[in-house]
C-alpha cells in the first residue's frame, strides 16, 4: 500500500504543473514593445474598479482579469479611442504587464471582425 502512496503524489504533481504550465503559456510577448500580448474577447466591463475581463482566444477557456488607469491608450482602427468605444464582445489585443492573475493594461486595441 505505501508504494501506491508516492506515485500517486507524482502524478498529481505532474498534473499541476501541465494545468499550470498551460495558463502561463498563454501569455505571449509582444516582439516590438516587449510587453506582455492577450488576444480574446471582452467578457464584463466595469467602470468601478476600472477593469475588463477579457476570455482569451483560442482553445482555451482561460480567462484574464485586465486592469486599465488613465495612462492606458485605447485605439481602434489604429486610431485613439476611448473606453466608452469598447463594449462586450468585442475582440481585443491587450499590451501590459501580468501580475499575479491579472494583467495591468498599457494598451488596448479594439479590433473589428472584418
């Protein structure tokens, strides 16, 4: 019985590091600006505590809480924009940098479905 015990450690082990591996490895790099890059779409907006949740795109169903402050640039159609421009479901490219489980954003690129 006690040498089912380490290996069913090591694989719940193994397991956890997959499932997190596989979230990290959902955050790219942006090449230019160096910045961290989500592509998905926007989910919830609230204005209170100046955030969005954005599901990322894909296949996977993982999903990023991004935060934005005045120093955050809106654009769409490589135009400025502003957050009253963005609304749910709407595609999007966040640049910013990840802390923890949420990502704080510099830039927020409304996309159109062409």
């Amino acid at each position: 019985m006690r040498r089912g015990i380490p290996t069913i450690m090591i694989l719940v082990l193994g397991l956890t590091l997959v499932l997190a591996a596989g979230v990290f490895a959902q955050v790219k790099t942006d090449a230019k600006s160096g910045l961290d890059r989500i592509e998905g779409y926007v989910q919830a907006i609230s204005k209170d505590s100046s955030s969005l949740t954005v599901k990322q795109r894909g296949t996977t169903q993982v999903s990023w809480k991004v935060v934005y402050n005045d120093q955050t640039k809106f654009t769409l159609r490589n135009a400025p924009a502003k957050l009253d421009d963005l609304k749910d479901g709407q595609r999007v490219v966040v640049l910013g940098k990840t802390e923890k489980d949420k990502l704080m954003a510099a830039r927020i690129d409304i996309r159109t479905e062409k």
